[in-house]
C-alpha cells in the first residue's frame, strides 16, 4: 500500500485523493492553505511519496520540504516555472526524486508528442503561422496555462522562424501567438491553429473532466517511487 502525503487539497486534490483511495493506497497527509504549517519532515516521512498540486508561490517551498524529508515528490503546480531550474539541480544535487509535469493527462501528453511532429513538419512551409488557443474555468491562477505555454515552446524549439511566445495577439513574426479564456468551469481545452490564407490546420484536446490529470499524476507517483532523479510524462509513456 503506497503511503501518499498531498500537498494541496483543492479539486486536483480532491481527484487524486478519490483515484488513491480506489487504488487501495492510503492518503496520510492532507495539506491545504489553512493548515501548511503541518508540512514538517517529521510528517512528510510518514509518507512514501508526496503529490503537489498546491499554489505558484508555495510549490518551491513544498517541493524543497519533501527532498528534504527524503522522499520523492510528484508536482503538477504551474506559474513557477522561474525556480524550477533550481529545483532541478538541488534534485540532482542531493540524489533526490523529482517528477513534473504542467499536465498529467496522458491524452495531452500524446498531444504535445503530435504537436512537435507537426511542427517539424510544419517548418517546410511558411505560408503557414502557428498559433495556440487555451480555454480554463475562471477560477485557474496562471494564464497562460502551462500546458499552451508548453506548446508554444515546443512549437518554437522545432520552427526556425519562431523565437518567442506572447501572450495575446501576435505582434512581430517570430512570434507565437497564444490566446487566454476562462470560462465558467472548462477543465481545459487547447488548440494549436495553422493558418494560411487558403485554409487552417487544427490539432485539438479537449478535457472532459479532471480525472484523467489525477490518474496520470497517480500513476507516475507509482512509476516514480523507487527511482532518482528528474522525470517527466515523456519517460513515464515513452515519448520520446
């Protein structure tokens, strides 16, 4: 029986904690704004591994607590990307365990691997400008989403015209465009457009709920626990 500690309990929370309990694993610590200062490594190694899907602003520090209480940590927090290198190299630094991923879908994570094929693809002809569509329920904090962020970057990584994203229409050519929604309860939805003056090419996700970013964040905290180092969705569903 895997020994979970969350470290945030809001709807993402919530989903895992449902999936860890059908999976016969046992939920040991619940961790949510009101009672953060129960995060001790005196707690945290009650727990096997920690799944992290809290606010931008604490996920460093909750990140920095599990390695220091030795156990592995799984994250899905966005919007703070800007210590995430720092993070990584202190994983590696203290032969830690580190898993992260903007999305935990397996079915975005099959859509990020068609985006980069398309983008090679795509490179060949420049009549065509990319662009990226993210649609949220209103009560999601970063914008743009760190899924449409991802695919902006993997766009620019593999087209020789594009060097930067903005957030809102395009502006100069080398960039990629992405467009911000928030609408009503939208567990999320992104679109990666082609467009041309002859016609469009669209690739599309749509999340119908948030169960499948909960099961994937599930079963990389299975995959995951025994292993050292930094991990993400790729190594966990050979994509490569």
């Amino acid at each position: 029986m895997m020994k979970i500690a969350l470290l945030g309990y809001g709807k993402m929370g919530k989903e895992v904690e449902k999936i860890s309990i059908a999976k016969h694993s046992q939920i040991i610590l619940k961790v949510n704004s009101e009672n953060s200062s129960i995060i001790t490594p005196e707690q945290l190694k009650k727990a096997d591994i920690a799944i992290e899907f809290s606010r931008p602003e604490v996920a460093f520090q909750n990140v920095i607590k599990c390695f220091e209480a030795g156990i592995p940590v799984v994250c899905g927090t966005t919007g703070w990307q800007s210590e995430l290198e720092k993070v990584k190299q202190i994983c590696l630094d203290g032969d830690h365990t580190f898993f992260y991923a903007r999305n935990f879908s397996i079915g975005v994570n099959i859509f990020f691997h068609l985006n980069k094929e398309l983008a090679k693809i795509m490179d060949l002809y420049t009549s065509y400008n990319p662009s990226v569509k993210e649609i949220h329920h209103i009560h999601k904090v970063d914008s743009p989403s760190g899924t449409a962020i991802q695919l902006a970057n993997d766009i620019i990584g593999r087209m020789t015209g594009k060097s930067a994203w903005i957030n809102g229409p395009q502006e100069t050519n080398n960039q990629v465009s992405i467009e911000s929604l928030r609408e009503d309860e939208v567990p999320g939805t992104h679109l990666v457009t082609y467009h041309s003056s002859i016609d469009d090419i669209v690739i599309t996700h749509e999340a119908h709920n948030r169960e499948g970013f909960a099961a994937g964040a599930f079963l990389a905290a299975e995959w995951v626990i025994e292993k050292k180092g930094i991990f993400g969705m790729s190594d966990l569903l050979q994509l490569y």
